[in-house]
C-alpha cells in the first residue's frame, strides 16, 4: 500500500498526501487510488481508518471529492459559502470543522491566517486547504515520525493540540515583542514604535475573532456526540477545548496590554505636541512686538515719529526690547493656584 514518494504533492485527485492507519494506530503514506480502494473493501479487523489531505486550490480536488467520496453536504457548501468562522458541527453522523490556522511562512500579518476544512468520519478523515498551514503539516510530521492517531477524532485532537501549541508561540512571540517595544517606550524611543503596535493589535483581535467561536462550538458538541465516538476521545476534545481557553484568555490579556501602551504613547506624543506648541506660541508672541514696530515704521507716509531724531534708532530697540520684556513676562509668568 505504500505509494511513491515523487506523487505526493502531483496527484490528479488534487491529493497532497495520505495515510492509511492500522488497528495500532501506525499511519502508512497512501494515495487517492489505494485509498479508494482501502475504503471499498469491507474492514478485516477492527479499527483504523484513511486520513486525506486535499489542496483547494487545485481545480480538480473538489470535483474528484463529490465523485468519489461519500462526504456530507454540509461539507461541500462549507468549502464555497465563504464563512470563515471556526466551527464544529454534526451532519450525516459525521463532523464538519471549519478551523482557522496560520500560514506555514506567518509573518505576523493579519493575512497570514487562512482556513483548514475537515470531515471526520468513523472511517476516513478528509482536510482541505487552500495554502500550506502551521498546524497541519505538523500533524503531518508527527505522522510521519512515527506517533500513533488510533482513531479519527485522536487525528482532530491532535490537529487541535497543534493549532494550540501554534497559537501558544504566537503569543510568546507578540508578548516578547510588546516587551522590546516597552522597553523602548521607556527609554524615551517612541518613533516606529505605535505602527508596530497597531499591526499586533490587529492580527490579535483577528485571530480571537476567527478562533474564538471554536470551544463554543466544541461544547454543544460534546453533550450530544455521534455514537461511534468513544469516551476516551470527547475527554480529550473537552481537555483541547479548556486550553484553547486558556490561549484565547491570554491573548485577550495580551491585547489590553497593547491597548494600556497605545494609550501611554499616544499621552507622551500629546505631550510633545503640546510643549512644541507652547514653545511656538511663545516665540510667536515675543516676535509680535517687534513686527507691529518694524509695519509701522515702515509705512511711506509722512509724521514718522523720531525720523530726523540723531537717537531715533536707539529709542525704537528700547521701545522694542521693553515691549518684549513685558510680553515675555505676562507669557511666561505661572499661573496662581
């Protein structure tokens, strides 16, 4: 059953890889022609099931999915109603997810975040996806590595214990950027500083939005699951459910503390703002004596006032400086209390 290494990634089907997992659990790589067939013939033994993992954007994976596999038709419209939002529903006795997951070359944008489609079925598990994502291809290596998935929802599991694990680096990374930035806030460096914080801001409150629905969903499933999942798989589905709580809750705690640092920087440049403006309106004022003299000094009309006097020059500085000093002390002088 195994399948040449070269196909993978090149299949008609739009297949980018597949595994077909024993009774042990032990997953061997497959294609979509033995998967087929692995799937028609009737089970020898108990237990085990194929895990198909589809490129969307492929233009015949979503043809070659309706023609030859019995997937519900809740499924199929996930794939084209263009809702985004994470989800886990039951139909046709089998689970339909709609998982949000970052882009496997994340960069800390918000349009690094792209959407994993999944059936779980008692016998096969089918996820699609549009580009490479983190969570996936690292349930793919795990696979790979040898590590057993005893039955579908084990594979949803884990695909869920990455996703966290993902979301999990993602915070420490934005936590240990905010700190460079506080650091930087506090030695006086504000300059490209509130842009960065924006752009964080922003792939936080994407990410809480896409991700957040996820344990609701979870917990309506968990009181009235399908049959052929076992006790031991909705324990794990509900421990995976709490530390998704515990990753949404600290990325909500993240945001207020970039909310709390926009604030104080937005205080501080008011503050520049506001002593550079004191500073102009200061320089303006002392200025203003000695224009209004120097306009109407310099009016050709005649009865110009000291214009024969040998000290005329001399008494119009002192005029000036007087004047200047007088509005320098009623602009500088401190309010009372």
């Amino acid at each position: 059953m195994n399948h040449p290494a070269q196909n993978y990634g090149a299949d008609p089907s739009g297949l980018i890889y597949g595994f077909v997992f024993d009774a042990e659990g032990a997953g061997t790589p497959t294609g979509s022609d033995e998967a087929l067939q692995w799937l028609q013939s009737p089970p020898t033994v108990p237990g085990g099931f194929v895990w198909l993992h589809f490129n969307l954007s492929h233009t015949a994976s979503s043809k070659w999915l309706k023609d030859n596999l019995q997937l519900s038709d809740l499924f199929h419209e996930s794939l084209t109603d263009g809702s985004r939002s994470t989800r886990v529903e039951l139909d046709d006795d089998m689970l339909v997810a709609v998982v949000n997951d970052v882009s496997y070359d994340f960069a800390f944008e918000s349009s690094d975040i792209s959407t994993l489609w999944l059936s779980v079925g008692p016998r096969l598990v089918v996820s699609a996806r549009l580009q490479p994502l983190r969570s996936i291809d690292r349930l793919r290596d795990a696979v790979r590595r040898g590590e057993k998935v005893m039955t579908p929802v084990a594979l949803l599991v884990h695909l869920m214990h990455d996703q966290g694990d993902v979301l999990i680096n993602i915070v420490r990374n934005t936590t240990a950027r905010v700190d460079e930035i506080e650091d930087s806030l506090l030695a006086g460096r504000l300059e490209p500083k509130r842009a960065n914080l924006g752009a964080l801001r922003r792939l936080l409150v994407r990410l809480q939005r896409l991700l957040a629905p996820e344990p609701a969903a979870l917990f309506r499933l968990l009181r009235k699951p399908p049959e052929w999942i076992g006790e031991e798989d909705i324990g794990d589905l509900r421990q995976s459910t709490e530390e998704f709580n515990v990753a949404l809750s600290d990325m909500a705690a993240l945001q207020e503390r970039i909310k709390l640092l926009q604030e104080e920087i937005a205080g501080r440049v008011a503050e520049a703002n506001n002593r550079s403006l004191f500073v102009l309106t200061i320089v303006t004022v002392l200025a203003l004596p000695i224009n209004i003299i120097a306009g109407l000094l310099g009016m050709n009309v005649g009865g110009i006032p000291l214009a024969e006097h040998p000290h005329g020059f001399w008494w119009i500085v002192a005029l000036i400086v007087t004047f200047t000093a007088v509005a320098a002390f009623i602009a500088l002088r401190k309010p009372r209390d």
